[in-house]
C-alpha cells in the first residue's frame, strides 16, 4: 500500500519537541538536535535538497536555545548538530556558539558539518569556545567538469581562507571527498586527494558516490552513463570516465585513504619534497598486496614507511619514531584515537618541516 507524499511543514516550530524527559534517555549519549532542515544548495549527489519547493526552513532560535540548554545539563558526551550546513547563516550560527560558550559548563563536545567558505575568524573563535570538536567539511571534488555536472559550486579563495581560520583556532576538521563523481576520472580524483591532503586537515575521510533515490543525480543517472546498485547502498559501479575497473581500484585507495585517517606521520611525510598523498597510496597498496596482508599495523608500518623512505626520500628513523608513537607495538591492533598520539614528537632533521 502506498499513500501520497505528506505536505511540507513549512513553519517547523510547529513540530512538538522530542528534547523532553517524555521521549529521552540521556545518560552518557550523543544528543542529535536540529536547528535547521534543508539546503538552499543543488548538490545533485545529495539528499538535503531533495524534492523540497523550500530550500531551508529553520527552528526560532529561542527553540535551538532551550533544547540546547536541556541536554548541556544532562549528562551526554556530546551534542551532534544535525543540520545540512550550520553556518549557513553565520550571524544565526555565531549566535548559537555564543549560547554554547555561555552554558556549556562541563565542555560537553559539539559536533557539526559546516562550509568552510563561509567561515570567518570571529565565527571559528566562538566555535573554539563553545567546544567544537569534530567539524565536517566538505570539498568533495576539485575537478571543475564534476563541479559543473554535479552543481556544486566551490570558491577556492574564500574556501581556503575558511580553512585558515579552522586552523588558526585549532579547531579539529575532518576534510571529505567523493570518489566516483561522474566526469571524474582516476587522474582528476589524484588531484582533488593530493590538494586535500596538502591543507593538512586534522583528518581526511573518503567516500564512494552513492546514487540515493530522489536525489537529481539518480534522475540523471541514465542520460549520464552511471551504472550503480539498484539495492542499497546504491555504490556506483562504472559511468563513461570511470570503468567498473577503476571503481573496484578506486574503492581500494579509498580503504587506504580512510585508514591513515588523522595519522600525523602521513600528514608530515607528504610534505617531503617530490612527494604527494597519491604516492604513498600508491606505496602502500603495493606493500600490502605484496605480503598479502588485509590491513598494515604495527611494526608492518614501520617496515612499510622505513622502505618507503629509502625509495622516496625522508629520514626513515624520523618516520619509524613518528610511526612508534602513533601505532605503539606490534600488538597494537588499533590506531591511536585522534589527539592522542604521546608529546613530544621525534624532531625531524631539516628545520623547514
């Protein structure tokens, strides 16, 4: 049986709040609360925007105030901002951090996906204040073709001005991509990955395309050529610059990608001259696939940057310290929490890095 598709709400403060003893538990959760719902943006590979006549509604901030301040004085481990863009309207947004920074007492963590070209220093100050602790960015892709075919749109100057301000204030940012985008080809996502990595974000997170019903990109999905998945997750298979080949390869690197994740010793590496992220995924998978090894851990990441050091240059104790303070022992089955890595780090020999 199926119904017709309900009516917008387009007052959401008519919505009743879940943020109530009534409907809550709260001891030692991550709180989800919306300040907002919806994109003005037309990303095609995203769900925000689908089938919506409005683009974002939001909830009165006297609303975002009080169901804020119910969970600050509960006790959660954090607070997740679920909204599609949290500084979407920065004066609205510095409003809220100034709310935060006022009430959050026991530095519950805040976590929220934000624009980076929409950031400024005062907004990434008050941001530090209120305790933000993992913030999502998105690039997604640098390939202007993909950008134009997706409709996403990227001003790299206020973008990267946006990501100096996360940094000043050191604020921890995980930097997306997309592998799979159409028009993307294996070459073009090795750029937008070596220009990702070069902004050394506090961590570097990839993810295969997903052609999700409704949005425009599975509408188009047949006039551009993308094979994918009828059941979920909806993966890309192939489309005409990427073969179902460099997709499987592609899902490879992008295993590796994820798995370096926050790793401070490959953050550094890559600033070795001649040198990018691509390469040393390209190190790696071949190390890998010649000891047959599912994943490398442990004293197999020293072996594996020690040589990598020998055939591309950097001072291999240096990385095999480096790699010795984030992965500890052979034993050590997993990696060290972000923030965690033991101070001081191993000084490197040349002064630039």
């Amino acid at each position: 049986m199926s119904t017709a598709e309900a009516a917008i709400v387009r007052d959401l403060n008519l919505l009743p709040s879940p943020h109530t003893d009534k409907y809550m538990t709260v001891e030692r959760r991550v709180a989800s609360v919306e300040t907002q719902r919806g994109c003005v943006f037309r990303c095609n590979f995203c769900f925000y925007n689908k089938d919506m006549s409005i683009r974002n509604r939001r909830f009165d901030l006297d609303r975002v105030k009080s169901e804020l301040l119910y969970w600050l004085n509960r006790d959660v481990v954090e607070i997740y901002l679920m909204d599609p863009i949290f500084n979407l309207n920065a004066t609205r947004a510095k409003e809220i951090c100034r709310f935060i920074a006022k009430h959050n007492t026991r530095r519950v963590q805040m976590h929220a996906a934000i624009l980076a070209e929409f950031m400024d220093d005062e907004l990434a100050s008050l941001m530090a204040a209120a305790n933000m602790c993992w913030l999502e960015v998105g690039l997604q892709t640098t390939d202007d073709t993909t950008l134009q075919a997706v409709e996403r749109r990227l001003r790299m100057t206020p973008f990267l001005e946006g990501i100096e301000h996360l940094k000043r204030h050191k604020l921890y940012f995980e930097l997306q991509l997309i592998f799979g985008l159409p028009f993307e080809t294996p070459e073009t996502f090795r750029r937008s990955l070596n220009f990702a990595a070069s902004l050394e974000p506090s961590e570097l997170s990839v993810f295969i395309l997903l052609i999700l019903p409704g949005t425009e990109l599975w509408t188009k999905a047949e006039a551009l050529g993308i094979s994918f998945d009828p059941n979920p997750l909806y993966t890309v298979r192939s489309h005409p610059s990427m073969s179902a080949d460099d997709i499987a390869e592609g899902t490879r690197n992008v295993d590796v990608i994820n798995g370096m994740g926050a790793s401070r010793t490959i953050h550094i590496l890559q600033r070795e001259p001649g040198l990018t992220m691509s390469v040393i995924v390209d190190a790696w998978n071949a190390f890998r696939d010649g000891r047959e090894l599912s994943s490398v851990m442990g004293n197999d990441m020293k072996t594996l940057v020690t040589e990598f050091c020998h055939h591309h240059g950097g001072p291999p104790s240096f990385y095999a310290a480096m790699i010795e303070l984030e992965y500890g022992s052979e034993q050590q089955s997993k990696r060290r929490a972000p923030g965690d890595v033991p101070r001081p780090y191993p000084e490197h020999p040349s002064a630039t890095l």
